[in-house]
C-alpha cells in the first residue's frame, strides 16, 4: 500500500532538482489535494494515496511552476488569497510593509490608504482586514493584475472599503486634489541586468513588469518618491518596500524630496526591506 508519506518523501526526492525547499513543496501539494492545513497533514501520513492530481501537480512544479500558481490560492497576513500566473505571488517580505502601515495608524485608526503597484491586492486587503475604518485604493496598470484583485476583494467582501484603480501609479488617482493619509507600495525594484539570473520560478511566471525597474532597480520607486509629496497628507506616512542594498539610495531619495526622518523595517533575514518617513509640516 502506498501512503500519503510515502508519495510525499518520493515527491520531495524529485523536487529537489528545481526547489531548494522541496519537502515543503510536496507537503503543500498534498495538503491542497487532501484539503488539509498543512500543519494537520502528519495525521494522513499513514492513509492509502493513489490521487492522479498528485503527479501532475509534481510535474508542474518540475516545470518550475511556482506551487501558489499550482494551488491557485496562497496566505498572506492570515489572509487566503487566489493567485495565478503571471501576477506576483505575494511573499512574507511583504508582509512586513503592512506591518509598518499598521504600527504607523495605531494613531490614526480611519486612515485614507492609497496602495500603489497593488498586484493580487495582497497590501490592500491586508491594511483593510486590520483597519476595520480605514479606507484604501489600489491602484495598478496591469489588467491581470486588478481582475485579480478585484476577485480578491469580493472574496473578502470588501468591496465598500477597497476601490481599485487602473493607471500608471499616480496617474490612476488623477489631479492631486485628494490626499491620503497613507501612501504605500511594493514596487518592482529588480535591477534590469539581475532579471536573467532570478530563478526560473521567477523569470518564467511572473509579469517583469512586476519585477524589473530599469538599472538601478530604482525607476519606479523614484517616480514614486518624487510625485508622493502632492498626494500625501501632512504627517502621512511614506512606506516603500525595496531590495537588498538598496536603502540607502531610496532614503536618499525621500529626503531630496523634502521628507523627513527615513527609517528602515528589517525582514526576518535582516534585510532592510521597507524604507518609510512622513511629510512634515
């Protein structure tokens, strides 16, 4: 008898080739197909398998196939999320950006939030989720991008409370007569000449567009830093996040704009991560 652990190990052996986290891979696999949290999945380990699904999911991850595309669904912030190809798959790095938002509006508990470069509309769902009163756009060019989205935000029946905006940063919200409270963002900042040597999981599925912001990494974030000033509302809050290496050129870039302070979150492998300041007065 073949058993849910043993197609896992036999899994895990193969996806080592393209994975550096191969048990987790199958484990996650499994887990969808048994409809199971992975924490509770050692219970099945010793119950019959024979799942054709199984195998294909494997082979889509042989082919590189990122596992939250194959699951077409992922968590973010405690948050289930559908997800598909080519939008970005929303990583715990970010997280951190939602967690400097929320430690940010402990004084402010019904903040305007503009989301910038939303994608699946992790950042956005996850500030209304925990801002109960906050008010939040999220904005993207992308049309995979805000369908996404948007199905994200009916799933959490948070359509009153998200507004999604298509346009090119800023240019989604229009004149700068409106002001926000908080203006945040995960904008790509892989540098072009890093694309190339990004895993094949990366490269191969996700929107460059995304990913890739001319050769500093720094295109969009400059854009970004340079009109925010117009939109941001006095003493609001500025958080980007950003790659490693690259803080001091993105604080830089906040105080040339008239920004105060600029402060960094740190990811759990000690990476600056998320650079944020506010607008003085």
């Amino acid at each position: 008898m073949t058993t849910v652990q043993d197609r896992i190990e036999e899994a895990a052996q193969v996806l080592a080739e393209v994975s550096d986290t191969p048990r987790a891979d199958a484990e996650f696999l499994m887990a969808h197909l048994l409809n199971v949290p992975r924490a509770k999945l050692p219970l099945c380990f010793n119950d019959a398998f024979d799942t054709p699904e199984f195998q294909i999911f494997v082979e889509r991850r042989l082919a590189c196939e990122p596992v939250p595309y194959i699951l077409g669904e992922w968590e973010f912030f405690s948050l289930p999320l559908k997800t598909r190809a080519p939008v970005l798959v929303p990583r715990p790095e970010t997280e951190h950006l939602v967690e400097v938002v929320l430690h940010w509006a402990q004084n402010n508990t019904a903040p305007n939030i503009l989301d910038l470069c939303t994608g699946s509309g992790c950042v956005a769902l996850a500030l209304a989720m925990n801002l109960r009163h906050a008010c939040v756009t999220a904005t993207d060019i992308s049309d995979d991008a805000l369908a996404l989205a948007n199905e994200n935000i009916n799933l959490h029946n948070l359509d009153q409370r998200v507004t999604i905006r298509k346009g090119d940063l800023f240019d989604a919200i229009g004149p700068a007569q409106q002001r926000f409270d908080v203006i945040c963002a995960n904008p790509p900042y892989v540098e072009d000449g890093e694309f190339p040597g990004l895993s094949p999981t990366i490269r191969l599925y996700e929107d460059p567009r995304a990913l890739v912001a001319g050769g500093d990494g720094l295109d969009i974030v400059r854009r970004i830093v340079e009109v925010a000033p117009q939109y941001l509302a006095e003493d609001g809050l500025l958080a980007l996040e950003m790659g490693e290496r690259q803080y001091d050129a993105v604080a830089a870039l906040m105080q040339a704009a008239g920004f105060r302070d600029v402060s960094a979150q740190d990811d759990l492998a000690g990476i600056r991560r998320i650079a944020y300041t506010t607008k003085g007065k």
